[in-house]
C-alpha cells in the first residue's frame, strides 16, 4: 500500500510517510553529493583540528580539500598502529579525535596476525543506525506487504576483550546488537526478527544459532524473508538444520527445550514461546528426513518474498549453492560497510546478484580513491598519489576506496578495490571488485600471499627430520560442503623414499598451518565454526610442470609464468586433483582465545 506523499521520491512512491523522508534524504544526499563531501570534510577538519594527529601536519585550522591533500598523506594500518597502541593501553589524550574514543571495533583484516583495531565514537552508532534506517524503505519500494509478517535473521554476536586501558574491543555487528540503538528499538513492523534478543546475544554459538532456528521453524508461516549477514553464514544454517532437526522436531513435538541450551534467559524466553504441536513436528520431519534438500528454505518457509545477504565479493563463491536451497528466491545485498566505516547502499536491492551496485552516501564520511594500477610502484611519503574526488570519477575504472572519518581515521586505505557503474544523482555507484591483496576467503577470514608462505614454512619445518621439503604449492577455498575450508595442494621432494613423512606427520602439517594463520581465521574455526579443518593434497611429482605446459598452452609467458597462489579455474583444479597421491586434515582445532596477544 502506497501513499500520497508531500515527498514524492524519483525512486518510486513511498510506502508510508516515514518512507517518504527516508527516500527524500537519499535525494538529498546525492544530488548534493559534492557540496556534502566538502561539508563533511569540514566538519571532520575543524572539529578535531586540535588532535595530536592533525597538529603534527601544521594545518593551521584549515579546513578545506586543497591544504587538506597538500598536507595529509594516505596511510596504511601499520602507519597507524603505534597512536591506537597508545589508546588501547589507556592514553586518553586527543590522539586522532576531539570526541572521546569508546570502543575499538575490530576488522576482519589483521596486522601482525592479530585483528586491527578502529577506534570509535559515541556518535558513530547514530550515523549508522541513519544507514540502516534507509534500507526497508528502499526495499519497501520493490516488495510490498513486508509489514505483514517476520524476518528470520540469523544473527550473532562475537566474542569481545578489553584492551590494557580498559576499552572494549569487538567487532561492529556484535557493538550494534549489543547497544541500546538494538536492544531498545522502537517496534517497526516492518522489520520485526522470529529471533529473541536474548538468543542473539548468546554469546554461546550452538544455543544461539539452535534456538533463532526453533523460533523460526516455530513461526513458519509468518516469515517473510530469510537472511543473515553474510550468505556463508546462511549456508551454515541451512547445515545447522541438516545436522540438528531430529532433535528441533523433538521440541516442538514435545514442547520442552533441548537441555544443551543452558542459557538461562533463553530457556524463560523460550518456556513462553514453545508450546506442544505434534503436526509441526511431523511436518518437519517429512521435509528434512529426505536426501533432497532443493528448495529447503521455500519449502520449510513457503511465505518467503526473497533472501537477504552480502553475495559480492568472496561471497559470490555461495550463489549456486544458495539458488540450490532456496528455489531461486531473489537475493538482496542491501548495504556495503566495513568496521571503518558504513558507506552506502543497494538502490535495487533485486537485481541479479551479478548486477548489485553500492551508491556510497556523502555524509557517511569524507571518501577519495586511488586509481587501481597493479602494476604502478608502492605508494610512498616521498611519492604522494593523486586521488580523485567522488564527484570526479569516471565510470567502469577501477578504485582503492581511501576514507576520512569522524572518530579520526584522514586518509586511510581500506583495501577495498570497487569499480564505477554510473551515478545516481551526483553520488558514484559501485561494484565490490574485491579485498586488495586477499587469496583465500571463507567467510570473514582474509588470508594473504605472506601470511599463506609464512604457514607453509612453519608447516614444513617438521618434514625436515624425514629429509623432505615442500617445493611447490597452491591452494583454494573448498565451499562446495559446508563449512567451508582451505584446500593446499603439496608436491614434496623426498630425498630418502624409504623415510618419507607418515599420514599422522602430514595431518600435524595441517595443524601447523592453522596455528600459523591469523586471530580471525582461527575464531573461525574455534569458536563460530564457519571454517572447517584445513586440508593438504600431496600432489606426485611434476604436476607443478603440467600445470606451467598447461598454462602455456593457453598463451602465458613461459619468461613471465609464476605458479598461481590460489586457483579457481576448473580445470586446474581438475588437473591437480588428478595427480592427488594422497589427503590429509587437521587433526585439532588451532589455539585461540578472545584475548589479544600483548
């Protein structure tokens, strides 16, 4: 139902009054996109003007673009590192911020193994909780009627620290979740959750995932749309249902609650919801206890308008496996933000996932970008780059987002590469290209080139009493069963045949890896069990040869070719996988604890 607004919006009519406003300050915002910006730089500027960051480049209380891109260079994490290590240790000075600084949110990225942490502000949450406040009333304009029914959202938060000064440190959903913007929201019938809030802040994974999947099979009829954040997490899911529905189905025929959640809110939360409903019971039964599991999530939620889920990126890796499941829903990626920053988001959110474009908001901070050239030299001090403004970009070029923000990050490379499709208004839309630099990805994990030859070093330091080394080696994200894992494909130079590595010394290998990898990868697997064992297939001898004849006779440079670090092509994969002598995992989950090494 659609109302006559004194905010008519270009984008579509409004679905309520709210929705009017809502669409208008995207108009506003992005007809404006330039004028915004050089506010928002302002603003940043002249608030924070007395920082020991800033003072230290003598902008003398300027605020405008010109003095600020002659005098602040672009930098990096490590660049950073040592100010926020004073911060995390207690140094309540204005370092980088005029506001105090009230959390750390952690990235997924990482430094030095561990993950980097974003100070932040207060009023970050504010800005947002603006962002969210935009996405239902552009997708109002697309799906009607989801006022009528319930989300099954799989939400979850993480573990979190305190850093040395007493500041906690977590990542930005888990911050949101547990902040009064989340736990107090107003009633919004159009974005009411099948999940209680007492199971998503279970910080215990099993409880909170097996009760938000009882509240949903539980409310069946009312759900509307099915997301979670990323569409690994949905898969995950989906497995969680295939592994646990016997006993979902016992609760719900008996009405009692599964004496594995303990958690003591949950279970008074749950005893007002679960009642006795044998015919549910049976009917899940009949749907899960098959082999055929196409179309589970129309089938077990038939009411279901679409899916909501990040699919650009390293999640694009799931779509055929989410289309298997869900019939074909239509797929939303509906926002793009990092713990950085929130920057924008999808004003079609039913595109093809193949077609989902970001239109960054102006206000969200102040945004430049650096013209992606792999093959131009390392940015230096000595050397600044030229960025481009987000007015003056040009359409199908490719970018390295660069960021200024309000809690005190001026000029910082978030690593993301985004390509320009067009502009909406004034404001530039963009394609998620990819992380810069990441190899193989699961879900939040980023592993890179180093950190994956610094694991294969450890790793095959314990060949070394079997007079055996690793001479060649590639890998891929396996996402074909879920959880997902790391596969390395091995060739290994045996100097003694009759003293070659045992299965047990090549499983410990795959430990040694993991112990090798960094914080995020092992919560992974420890902890939110979004990552399974890591694998090594010991390929025979030579196969690293056919693969270079075979790149070769597909027209690469004998003089230039380098064994590919990762692969997805199929059919290398067919060809490594054909020379598999023999396959070995991880015996044991990695050390890890929430504790930040000192």
């Amino acid at each position: 139902m659609f109302v006559h607004s004194a905010f008519p919006s270009p984008l579509g009519p409004p679905a309520s009054e709210r929705d009017a406003k809502a669409l208008q300050f995207i108009e506003d915002m992005t007809r404006n996109a330039d004028s915004v910006q050089e506010k928002v730089l302002a603003e940043i500027l002249s608030r924070n003007a007395d920082t020991e960051y800033l003072r230290q480049f003598k902008l003398n209380g300027a605020a405008d673009r010109d003095t600020f891109k002659s005098k602040i260079p672009v930098v990096s994490y490590d660049d950073l590192q040592p100010y926020i290590q004073r911060i995390a240790n207690g140094d309540k000075s204005n370092i980088f911020c005029a506001h105090p600084i009230s959390e750390f949110l952690t990235s997924s990225g990482t430094s030095a193994g561990e993950r980097k942490l974003m100070p932040t502000i207060d009023e970050e949450l504010d800005r947002r909780q603006l962002l969210y406040s935009l996405l239902m009333p552009v997708m109002n304009l697309y799906m009607p009627d989801l006022d009528k029914g319930k989300a099954l959202s799989f939400l979850f938060v993480k573990a979190e620290t305190k850093t040395p000064g007493g500041l906690l440190a977590r990542p930005v959903l888990t911050s949101y979740y547990r902040s009064e913007h989340f736990k107090n929201r107003p009633y919004d019938p159009y974005n009411v959750y099948t999940s209680p809030n007492e199971a998503i802040l279970c910080i215990d994974s099993f409880q909170s995932m097996y009760t938000q999947m009882l509240c949903g099979l539980l409310m069946r009829e009312e759900v509307l749309r099915v997301s979670a954040v990323f569409a690994s997490g949905l898969l995950r899911a989906i497995r969680f249902l295939q592994l646990n529905w016997k006993q979902l189905a016992h609760d719900i025929n008996t009405g009692t609650l599964n004496a594995k959640i303990t958690d003591a809110s949950i279970r008074e939360c749950m005893s007002k919801i679960l009642k006795p409903n044998p015919e549910l019971a049976e009917f899940i039964t009949k749907e899960c206890s098959g082999e055929n599991w196409e179309r589970i999530i129309t089938r077990i939620w038939p009411n279901t308008k679409y899916i909501e889920v990040v699919i650009t990126g390293a999640m694009a890796q799931y779509i055929p496996t989410l289309e298997y499941y869900s019939g074909g829903l239509p797929m939303a990626s509906p926002m793009y933000a990092s713990s950085e920053c929130y920057f924008g988001l999808n004003l079609k959110p039913m595109c093809k996932p193949s077609e989902v474009t970001y239109t960054i908001m102006p206000n969200m901070g102040y945004f430049e970008f650096l013209p992606h050239d792999p093959s131009a030299p390392a940015l230096s001090r000595d050397s600044p780059p030229r960025l481009v403004d987000l007015a003056n970009l040009e359409i199908g070029k490719e970018y390295e987002l660069i960021i200024t923000t309000y809690p005190g990050l001026y000029r910082y490379r978030v690593g993301d590469i985004l390509q320009v499709t067009g502009f909406y208004n004034s404001a530039p839309q963009f394609r998620f290209i990819r992380r810069k630099n990441v190899l193989l990805s699961i879900e939040s994990d980023k592993t890179d080139e180093a950190e994956l030859q610094k694991a294969i070093e450890n790793a095959s330091a314990l060949l070394k009493e079997f007079n055996t080394s690793v001479v060649e080696y590639t890998s891929y994200a396996d996402t074909k069963i879920i959880p997902g894992h790391y596969v390395i494909y091995w060739e290994l130079l045996t100097k003694d045949p009759t003293n070659s590595p045992t299965d047990d010394v090549l499983n410990q290998c795959c430990l040694a890896m993991e112990e090798s990898l960094n914080s995020v990868y092992r919560q992974s697997r420890v902890a939110d069990n979004s990552i399974g064992p890591l694998e090594i297939r010991v390929v025979k001898n030579g196969t690293f040869e056919e693969l270079m004849d075979y790149a070769i006779s597909r027209g690469a440079s004998i003089n230039q070719y380098k064994v590919p670090r990762c692969v997805n092509s199929t059919p290398i994969m067919e060809l490594l996988d054909s020379r598999v002598g023999s396959v070995h995992f991880s015996p044991a989950l990695p050390h890890w604890t929430p504790d930040r090494r000192q």
